[in-house]
C-alpha cells in the first residue's frame, strides 16, 4: 500500500507540474506571437516543432531537460489530450521504474 500511495502522489504532483508548464506556454505563445511570426528562426522552430512535437514529448521524462519540453507543447499548442497521454504516462512509468531500483 505505501509503494502505490507514493506513485499516486509522485505522479500526480508530477501530471499537474506538466500541465501547469503546458499552459504556462500556452499563455507565453500568445504574448510571444507576432515576435515568432516575424523572426525566420521563430518560424522556423514553430515548423519544426509542428513536424517532430509529440516525438519530442517521448525526452519529457527526462530530469532536467523534461520541464522545458512540456512548456514548448504548450508553445506550440499540441493537442492537449495527447500532451497529456505522452508527457503523464512517461511520468508515471518514470516513478514506477525508480520505486522498482529502490
């Protein structure tokens, strides 16, 4: 019982940690809009992102490198349901193999 107490709690801090940094990017993108638009760069990365986002999501579970990739989903404004499938489950299977070395 206390190992699946502390997967929910691990995984469920961690679940609302992304979708926090989700729309934290969403609401970046907005105030960041027309300098994307503008710059080649912010358009090209808009492109790119588009074409390899919900690859990219498969490193959010990652420690240090994770966060940042869950705030880009939102800057980029991946579909929700499946930000949250992809970057949740690899939270989620990210404490079950930890709690598994422990």
């Amino acid at each position: 019982m206390p190992f699946i107490n502390a997967m929910l709690a691990a995984s469920s801090g961690n679940i609302l940690a992304i979708i926090a940094n989700y729309w934290f990017g969403y609401w970046l993108y907005e105030k960041s809009r027309t300098k994307l638009a503008d710059s080649k760069v912010g358009r090209w990365s808009i492109e790119y992102g588009h074409k390899y986002g919900y690859f990219i999501l498969l490193f959010s579970w990652l420690p240090v490198l994770g966060d940042p990739l869950t705030l880009v989903a939102g800057v980029l404004r991946l579909r929700f349901v499946w930000f949250v499938i992809i970057a949740g489950s690899l939270r989620v299977m990210r404490y079950y193999f930890i709690a598994q070395i422990i």
